[in-house]
C-alpha cells in the first residue's frame, strides 16, 4: 500500500470547519483512500472512504484531487469531541491485496473551545 | 449489536510471564484482525483470521506470540515470556466481509504493561 504524509497536529475552533491535509503522492489506480479517528483511549474508528469521486456522510466530506495525490477530510461544524487524532489510510482491493490496515501517525485534531 | 469487546481492559505483568487476551468481535463478523499500537504511534498489523483459518501474520508476531480464533467466533492472543518491549495497545477488529464496504471495527483494545 502507498504510503500518506499528514502534518503533525492542527487546531481548529469549536464550530468552524476542520479541513485535514493528506498527501498520497503515489498512490495508484487501484488504492482508495480511507480516514479513521481515534479518540484518546478509544479503538479507531471508520470515518469515510473515496476513490476519486469527492464523498459525504454525515460524519465528514472527503475531497480528492483530479490527480488523486492528495485529499482532505472536512469535519463542516467540528465539536469538541472531534478532538482524536484522524489517520488517511490508502487501501487496495482486488486479486492478492491486503486485507491490513496499514497506520501512519495520523494528525493529532485539537478543537478548542 | 454490542460492537468488538476486548478483555481485559488493562493488563500488568512481570517480564518472563505469560499473559492471554480475549477478543469477541461483532456477532457474524467472519473476518478478525489483531493490531498492535505503542504510544505515539498508529496501530501495526498482526494479524489477520477468516473464520478460523489465520491468513497472515506479520513479521512483528514474534515466536513468542501466537493467536488463534477456535471456531471462528472469538479469538485469543497469547505472549508468552513477556518482555517489557511488549507494553503496548493490543487492538482487535472485525470485519463482515472483504472489499469495499465492509469496514474494520475497532474494540477498545487491552492495555499491556510489563514490569
């Protein structure tokens, strides 16, 4: 699997929107990409997935870029319990890939009162 | 449906011992995957069970663990003559299925601490 650049940490105000930064500058035809959280003391947990369409749920929007090297998962109205730290994760499907999730250190999402 | 539960939640051991965790994933999950996760990092693959057959393991699982997943339903992850350089976030997840759409769940993981 490619493999994802992420800054370190971010601060983002309760209420305003978090846009978090991924770089995916290899990845290939056949890698989707994926956004978990994890809240301190808490497993991870599945966010959204997209190939190169931009994708909505009701917890977040993914935006990928025509080239796909890059995408940015946008919490619209972040609270404070969105402060976890979101990992962007580039996953294959198809003959021989891996059933693994492969973690980078994610980006450490304080939202501040 | 009451999600991946891990026991024990938390695990102090004195190096040399053996130390057993308990994963029961989401009620026909067939897939079952175990992480790793130390502080400051993202979890690392284990290993990975469908149904009762273990399908790959990573280099990090040692000799000296060993996980097995008996009749398909809940696993259990073993380290034996534990070292302190084992204290980690051990994490269990489940799937339904392979491919898209069928997304890992976490447990809460069981914290191991080896004195």
């Amino acid at each position: 699997d490619a493999k994802t650049t992420q800054p370190p940490s971010m601060d983002c105000a309760e209420g305003r929107a978090a846009n978090l930064p991924c770089n995916h500058s290899t990845i290939s035809g056949n890698e989707y990409v994926y956004w978990y959280r994890q809240i301190h003391s808490q497993g991870p947990q599945y966010i959204i997935h997209g190939l190169k369409n931009n994708e909505t749920n009701e917890m977040a929007s993914l935006i990928i870029t025509e080239d796909r090297k890059s995408s940015t998962l946008i919490l619209p109205h972040a609270t404070l319990r969105d402060t976890a730290v979101y990992y962007c994760i580039v996953r294959s499907y198809g003959g021989g890939a891996t059933n693994k999730l492969i973690f980078g250190t994610g980006t450490l999402l304080a939202v501040q009162p | 449906d009451t999600g991946v539960s891990q026991d024990p939640r938390h695990k102090i051991t004195k190096r040399g011992q053996n130390v057993t965790f308990r994963c029961d994933p989401i009620s026909e999950h067939n897939r079952l995957y175990w992480y790793r996760q130390t502080l400051g990092q993202g979890p690392e693959f284990l290993t990975y069970f469908q149904n009762e057959a273990q399908l790959e393991k990573s280099r990090l699982l040692s000799d000296r663990f060993s996980a097995e997943r008996p009749k398909g339903s809940f696993s259990t992850l073993e380290i034996q003559r534990t070292e302190q350089g084992d204290s980690a976030m051990y994490l269990c997840a489940s799937s339904a299925g392979q491919g898209m759409g069928y997304e890992q769940y976490f447990g809460p993981g069981t914290r191991l601490t080896v004195t």
